[in-house]
C-alpha cells in the first residue's frame, strides 16, 4: 500500500486519551498527512497519551509527530512538540506543561483548518505523518515525558539524599582525627558514590529494588 492510498484511512489509525477522560478515536483531517484531536478544557489538561488503533498500520518508514497547542483565539496558534508514535513505537503518554518561548513551534500553516474557530479553552492534539528518520531527529520539549519514578520512590531518593548531606556534615580530614579503637572511620567519598550509584538505579528502574 503506498502512502497516498494509506493516508485515505488515516484517520482511523490513531486514538487518543486525555487522563480523566473517554476515548477520542476520530481526528479531523486537515491537510493530506495532518490529523488534529480537538481537547476541551485545556486547563485541565495535565497527561495525554497518543496511540495507533491497531487496525491499520502506519505506512512503512513512516512516523507520527505529536504536538500540542494551547488555546489562542486572538494569534496564531503555539504548538508544542512532544513526541511521536510509530508502528516501532504505537503508543506515548505525554505530560502537557506550558511551552517556553524557546520550545514553541511555528506549525499554524501545517495545522490551519479554513474558516477554524478556536474556542477560548480549547486545546488542539496535532499529528502530521512524516518520514520517520525526519521525526526521530525533532527535540521535543522538556518536560514532556513523564517521570517513571512515583511517590515511593521520589520519598525514597529525597529520604536517601537528606542522609547524604547529614552523613557528609560531619566530614572531617585526616589531620582533625582523634585515634580512637572504639570508633570505625568510613571514607566520605564511600557515601557519594553510593548514593549516586542509587541515584542512578532509581532512574533507570523504580523498582530494582524489588528484585
């Protein structure tokens, strides 16, 4: 199937949810690869996740690119990247935070719908079907990944690095040592290579400690 005949059923190929929500399966079509979720009360808006449908695939070396755009009914709108989906990658959640000035993409031509009325609390989820190498070389805003760390482990690591400075307070040098044979002495940079070394595994697996 080449890319015109797959983009004629484009539309069926992506679905959408706002946390909190229902289902959006049914994007508008705006421009031959350009497809737009319309999203109600953006200001309540704090996690969405993008994802194919499953019944048709993306066409072969293509991706999805995913942007949000707040409300701006008196400019153009400001559209924000936040990632992709491919048949590689066929879904995304995305933490939605307000884009700075430096994040912001100028994608009004690529999104723009004749006569298209921007209601004053009205987001907009863009998708535009691009070669994938194109969309894997785009930088997203920070941010917009979510952190896979929970509470447990954010209270762990805050735990965890309140002992650190404590432990680290009372460094002393070898000179201001007292002898001592009913004292151990554990070298400070024991400690923070520790704790970094957590710090570390904490980030790449929340729950490696399970294990």
């Amino acid at each position: 199937m080449d890319l015109k005949m797959s983009l004629l059923w484009a539309i069926s190929m992506f679905g959408c949810i706002v946390t909190g929500r229902l289902i959006q399966s049914e994007p508008r079509q705006i421009g031959q690869t350009q497809f737009v979720f319309d999203i109600p009360d953006a200001d309540n808006v704090h996690h969405v996740v993008i994802f194919l449908l499953g019944t048709i695939p993306l066409p072969d070396g293509f991706g999805a690119s995913v942007f949000f755009s707040w409300p701006s009914p008196n400019s153009e709108p400001i559209w924000q990247l936040l990632g992709y989906v491919s048949n590689q990658k066929p879904s995304a959640i995305f933490k939605i935070v307000k884009a700075k000035d430096n994040q912001v993409h100028s994608q009004g031509s690529l999104f723009a719908a004749p006569n298209q009325m921007m209601n004053n609390n009205m987001s907009q989820i863009g998708l535009s079907i691009e070669p994938l190498d194109q969309v894997m070389q785009q930088t997203p805003v920070s941010h917009a990944t979510p952190s896979n760390m929970d509470s447990f482990g954010q209270f762990t690591n805050k735990m965890l690095e309140n002992f650190c400075n404590y432990a680290t307070s009372f460094a002393i040098t070898q000179q201001q040592m007292m002898p001592s044979s009913s004292q151990a002495y554990v070298p400070i940079e024991v400690v923070q290579r520790w704790f970094e070394n957590f710090q570390k595994r904490m980030a790449a697996n929340p729950n490696y400690w399970k294990t």
